[in-house]
C-alpha cells in the first residue's frame, strides 16, 4: 500500500519529443534491440531517479520517425518542467529530442486520452536516389500521379472498417473501425508527401493505405477500387505495405 | 609513347554528384580513410574498367556535404553517357548518386575549367536541437539576427585579398584574392542559410567566413569589423573556424 504522502507528492508530466527512427527499433521497449524508449528511461532515470507509470501515445514500427510524440510520465522529484526538459536533452542521445514538458491532471495517459493522430509519408519521386534522404523518404522511380491519388485516397476518408489495412497479430484487439478525418497527397519539386488524420490507427494502417496508392500509381488496383477493397474486409485485397522508412508520427491530438 | 588508336578513343565526360559528407574523409582520396573519390574510382572502375585523369572540382573537407559536385574523366569505354550514369548508381553507396554525365571537349577539367562556386551553409537556429538535422546543420542556440549579419556579410562582396579568411597549409599556393560575388543570410522559421558565390575559395574561407559571422552574433566582433579584418591579412583577426557538417557545395560554374 502506497502511503499518502508519497501519492501527494507524484505530478503527471506530458512529455513530447521527436526522433530519428533510424536508430531504433520503435518505441517500444524489448529485449536484444535498441528502443526509443529504452533511450528515455535511462535518460530520465539520470535526471529524476525514480518515475512510474510511463506510457507512451502509440507503437511505432522499426525505422519510423516523430515529429511528434506523447509521453505521459509520474514522478516525486520536484524537478520545474521546463528544466526536466533540458536536463533530458543533455542525456539522450542526438537522435532524440524533448522539445516540451508540461504539467497535467493526475488522471491523464498518454495514450487513452489522445483524441487522434497525424501521420505524414514522404516519398522521393525521381530517377536518381537522393543521398541526404536514405531512411527518411521513400525512393518511388516510377512517376507519381499525385492528383489521382489524391482523388483517389478520399475513398479513405469517413468512418470504415479498416480490417482491410492492418496486419493482424496479437496487438489488434476489439474492433476495426476508425474515423479517418483528411487524407492528402502533395508534390513539391521531386518530394510526394502524403497526410493522413484519424482518430486512431491499426497496425500498419498507414503503410497499407501507402502501398495501395502505389499499387494505384502503377495501374495494378484501380484508382476507384479504395472504397471496395474496405468493404471487402480482407488484408489480401489491398497493396503491399509500404517501407517504414517514410512514415513519420507528425501530429498528435489531445 | 601511347599509340594513336589509343588516343583518339578516349572520350573525356563531365559527371555531376551529389554526396552525404557524414560518412566520408572529404572528397579527396586518403590512406586509411574512406573518401568519396575512393568509392566513387572504385564505381567507375567495375563499370568501365580502365580510366585516366580523373579530376574533381574541389578538395571538400571531411563531413562536408555537395548538392553539386564536379569530376571530369577520360575513358576508352563506348558505355553512352547516360548509361553510365545508371550503371554508376547501381555500383555506388547509398549516400553518392551521379545526377548527370555529358560528353565535353577533350581539353575540358573540372577543377581549372571552373568559373565560380555556390556553397551553402545551414544553421539549426533553436534552444533545441533537430534530431533529423544531425551533421547536416550547424545548431546553434543564440538567436541569430539574420538581418544584421545579411547586412555585415556584404563587407565579404568584391575581390579582395581573403589571407585573413583562410588556413595556412602546404595546399595553399598562389595569391590570395578571390572575387567574391554574393552572400546573403536567410531564415526560414529555424533555420538560417548563408549562401556565398566566388570566382574561387580558399582553404576553410566559407567556414571562417561564417564563424566570423557568428562572433559579430554574439557581439564578440563588431558589425563593421569585416572590412578592416580583410584589410588586417592576419587569420587571428577573423573568427573561428566553423564546423564542417553546416556546409555544402551548391553549385559548381563552368
């Protein structure tokens, strides 16, 4: 049993950073492999020592970045917020960055209370490859149709079913459907970025919706065949998925 | 004495680059060291075999990074222009693509033939760092008023003898003015660019230029002080050396 005093003093602190995912193997925490969140925990421990009930605001695969990520966090240390994120910086590798830490309501996490997600997919769309962009674009040669694919991709829009575009494993529990608020596909120069907002995602989801698209692009799917393929609730029915290289966390709603 | 079948074979051809500068020494080849020439003559040699008289625009120094990079080569391979550049790709690391390849006059160098150079150097201006910005930006914490250093930098435009702005090794020859055509200190949110144009530079000048630049930031050297540190030809006088990993060769003149 936990004493009042020790209960009184624990503040609930959300945290927000960004990565560099190609160092790591997620976010999520494992054995024999190197996590973002590993690298926050040691980085943490160093700077408050004790914490608990450190949640994050989703997984992200092997090899995807954040812009912006959600980390809720308890802790007795009486550390001011904004200097917990310096003394953060100073300890975690380059790759990560704290760029905010606020004090919240006891009651909140992470992950529950995020009323939604924006993610961004970048694709490199040229002949030639581009150095400065290994592990941060995708490199598509083909040229890309962005405007029907943008067209295309608001068959993803509204709220579906997306069995179709999840992976299944063990992770997926409870239902499918999810609300799908905007889907965007933009050209600037040889850079294709493709914008997704829901109010959450399954596993995979955005890398499906990414491959599909592609499999458009390249006259495989047909561009009209978005909307059927979800009603046909069937993971065979959709593209490949797509490298995570691309995929960036860009947005995350409270 | 080389035969006369020989000669006339041998077409002389103009290939454009682009490099990461992280993973490399600098441009120029090295023992025990891994430089961009190297990877690049081992490319060119499982495509065509044989090669005489490679040249490169430039010396880079190690970490640092080219949008537009410049080697000229003679060959006897009737491989077109255009397939080498692809065949070169396929044989070259992720972090070197060949953007171009032309067939140019038998006299042509592309280290002489050069008329000018455009480098850019980026600073991650921020109390906190980019993780995706690693080695590919200066960060810098300080505000930088891009307004007062855009308006010092115009001291730098015109020939001038830049002894003050280089450092003295064995490599440096000849005299030392160069005519420098532009610079201009830009910001777009965080990030500031300094671009600067010459008929030529001399060893480390844009890196010296540009820690100059930051002293005149921190008030350390005064806004008008450049024009007399020209005048002084004495390195001392000049701020320091800036890193390399901020700097990259935009654009090669012929």
């Amino acid at each position: 049993m936990q004493c009042v005093s020790d209960l009184g003093n624990l503040r609930n602190l959300l945290l927000t950073i960004q990565y560099d995912g190609r160092s790591f193997h997620g976010w999520q925490i494992q054995q024999n492999a190197l996590t973002v969140q590993e690298v926050f925990q040691n980085a943490l421990k160093s700077v408050v020592g004790e914490f608990s009930g450190l949640k994050g605001c989703s997984r992200t695969d092997s090899g995807v970045h954040a812009i912006m990520y959600c980390v809720s966090v308890k802790l007795s240390h009486p550390i001011p917020a904004h200097r917990l994120k310096n003394a953060l910086n100073s300890y975690l590798p380059d790759e990560v960055v704290c760029i905010d830490c606020v004090e919240v309501d006891d009651s909140f996490h992470a992950r529950y209370d995020c009323k939604g997600k924006q993610y961004v997919y970048k694709i490199w769309n040229s002949q030639t490859r581009n150095p400065f962009l290994n592990g941060y674009a995708l490199h598509y040669r083909y040229q890309l149709d962005e405007k029907l694919l943008d067209k295309a991709s608001q068959a993803f829009v509204g709220k579906h079913d997306f069995i179709s575009f999840c992976t299944l494993d063990k992770r997926e529990k409870g239902d499918f459907v999810r609300n799908v608020r905007m889907f965007s596909v933009k050209r600037e120069g040889e850079l294709v970025t493709m914008t997704v907002e829901a109010d959450g995602f399954l596993y995979n989801m955005v890398r499906i919706m990414v491959g599909t698209l592609l499999e458009i692009n390249q006259g495989k799917i047909a561009p009209d065949a978005i909307a059927g393929i979800i009603e046909e609730k069937n993971r065979a029915a959709a593209g490949a998925t797509a490298p995570a290289c691309g995929l960036y966390l860009n947005k995350v709603f409270y």
